[in-house]
C-alpha cells in the first residue's frame, strides 16, 4: 500500500486579494502560516517518509513546520509548480479588463485545449505530472508521503491517480490548506479530513463557484 497525503498551500497575500498566481511567487499570508502548522499538526504523528514541494516558496513554506518537525528534508520538484496562467498573472479575476475578461471565459469554457497568451492549459499539466506520479507510485511503495502542490497541479494528480473524469474533475475543491489522503493497494480511495476524523470522498464546488 502506499499513502499520499496531498495538500494545497496555505492562503498566500494574492489569495486574499483575489489575484491569479500561477508561476508567480507571493509570500503566504498569516493565515496561510497558521494552515502550515495546521498541516503539522495533522500529520507529526503519521510516518512520512518523504515530503515534496514545488519550487515555490507559497508551497515550500507550507510544508517547513512538517519538515522541521520530522527531520525530512523538502524534495522540490519543478514538475508540481502551478500551472502558468500568462498574461493573466497577478490580474485580480474581478478587476479584469473587457479583453482579459475575455480570454479568461475562453480558458474556463476549454481549460485543456485553449492556452491563454504566454500559459499553460490543462493537458500541459497532466503531461507534466503523469511521469512525476509513476515515479512516486514506483519508488515509494508501501510508504507515507506528503505532497505540497496546487490548485491546478493538485487536481491533475486526483484527476491521474483516482481515474477521475476530466470534464468533472474543475469541480472537485480543496481550499488552501486542504489535505486529501489517497490510498492505493489495488483500490484506490480517497479521503479527507473532517472534525478529527477522515471522511471517504472528494468535496465537490458547486458549479457556479468554480474558477
């Protein structure tokens, strides 16, 4: 069996003010800092044995208190940064200009096929990840691992390990901080955190709320 804990970042100073990030690097917010010990505190106990970031600080920085705490040293991978959101970057989503407003309804109509100036779609992603996963699959059989990734770049590897529809997988959420535990030993499952106890199954956005 192998277990993968996969977390988002914590909330960074451009969540709270509603701008795309992608590529870029913004520091984490306080709140993000207290989701990084947060993370800690549900998983000191639990015998990881390795710890993967991407190379973005928002995401190196959320996984430091865990690192500290287990004496693990943070793998960085560029494979797990964002997916690059081009033009769009560090753009307020509400404050978009008519022609930016544009290109970002036609990224959100065709997430895996149309590429905004300058970024990266959803194919791009999978593409990236996918050899990054069977890496993992292979290397860490009957072990715990932590991966600390991304919105985007988290749904893609959901979307690889559970076999997951891809015209479904928009929908799934995980806020930032958000930890899913997938288990694989023939079956996969998934799991989430809940009131102290973990909860089988993914949480899914009402579509009005999907980015």
């Amino acid at each position: 069996m192998i277990r993968i804990y996969l977390a988002r970042h914590g909330e960074t100073i451009w969540n709270v003010e509603g701008r795309i990030q992608g590529r870029s690097d913004p520091e984490l917010s306080p709140r993000g800092i207290e989701q990084s010990l947060a993370l800690l505190e549900l998983l000191k106990h639990r015998p990881l044995s390795t710890i993967y970031t991407s190379t973005l600080k928002r995401s190196i920085l959320t996984a430091q208190p865990i690192s500290r705490y287990s004496g693990l040293p943070i793998h960085k991978r560029a494979e797990l940064d964002e997916m690059a959101f081009g033009i769009l970057e560090g753009k307020r989503i509400l404050c978009l200009d008519d022609g930016l407003r544009e290109e970002w309804e036609r990224f959100k109509k065709a997430r895996f096929t149309y590429r905004l100036p300058q970024a990266e779609n959803y194919t791009d992603v999978i593409h990236r990840v996918s050899p990054f996963i069977e890496e993992v699959l292979r290397n860490h059989q009957n072990q715990e691992i932590l991966i600390v990734g991304h919105r985007v770049v988290n749904l893609m590897i959901l979307a690889l390990l559970l076999r997951y529809p891809l015209e479904e997988i928009p929908k799934v959420k995980q806020d930032n901080g958000r930890l899913y535990l997938i288990e694989k030993d023939g079956e996969i499952k998934v799991y989430y955190p809940q009131d102290g106890t973990m909860v089988e199954g993914l949480l899914i956005e009402a579509e009005a709320k999907v980015l």
